[in-house]
C-alpha cells in the first residue's frame, strides 16, 4: 500500500535552492543523488539559522544514520526547488527529519524523503548522546500538530 504524496501544508519551514545545469543526468531529470543533497543541505541551512550549528566550533554534530527517498515527479533544470522540512520524531539523541521537495509553484511535492541524525560529541563520534536544547527547541517547532 503506497502512501500519497504530500503537500506544501504538511511542512514547518522551507528555504529554496535553484537546480544547477550538472544536476542533470543524461535522462534529462535531476540526478537521485542531489536530492540528498538536497535534503542534507535543508537541515543544515535550518540547523545554522536557529543558531544549532556552527561549522567550525559546534562540539556536538549530528550523524546520519538512516536515510530514503520517494520519488513523485522529476525535477529538471532551470527549476526552482522549495525544500520543506518537519520534524517526524524527536528522541533523547536522534532526530527524524522529514523533507518535501517541491517544483517551482507547485504544491504537491516532486519528492519526500527523511534522514535520521544520531547526535554524538565531534571529537570523539564514538556513542549518542542528548540533543543539545538549542536543537530540541528549534525542532519543537517544525512537529506537526497531532491528529
């Protein structure tokens, strides 16, 4: 049984990213590797914006440790995607973050997709542990409503 493919309404916060002429493949569509990166660079571009990560000192980060994707409808360039993110799950270490990708104006999404990040100390990466408050704040907000 296959769910349906979701909307723009189902989604907490949204940054656009321009598709780049390489991002085809020589199907004519964007190639499925760039919509991970599409998805990592969304969380990372939240995560910096809500003050969670900073690039250079950060002491806790964020490992990915699970990761798919649903495709809908092919993107292509010139297209302008709207990256949709929400938060799926908030644990004691990880985050299931859930991403829409939408084409141009549409709103249904060309492709939802999720990635789980297991927080870990930078230096050593070697066992979980708590999601930083920062973090735990931000993500509250991109839950969705219950029901």
């Amino acid at each position: 049984m296959s769910r349906s493919i979701g909307t723009r309404a189902g989604y907490r916060w949204f940054v656009e990213m321009p598709t780049r002429w390489m991002d085809n493949d020589v199907y004519g569509h964007v190639n499925n590797v760039t919509y991970y990166s599409f998805f990592d660079t969304a969380v990372a571009r939240f995560l910096i914006a809500n003050g969670v990560l900073d690039l250079g000192s950060s002491t806790t980060v964020g490992l990915v440790v699970e990761t798919a994707c649903r495709y809908a409808a092919p993107v292509t360039f010139p297209d302008l995607v709207t990256c949709g993110l929400r938060c799926g799950r908030l644990g004691t270490s990880s985050i299931r973050y859930e991403i829409g990708l939408f084409r141009n104006a549409e709103d249904q999404a060309s492709a939802e997709g999720h990635f789980v990040h297991v927080y870990v100390e930078r230096a050593t990466q070697d066992r979980a542990v708590p999601l930083p408050a920062r973090l735990r704040e931000a993500a509250t907000r991109l839950l969705l409503p219950p029901g």
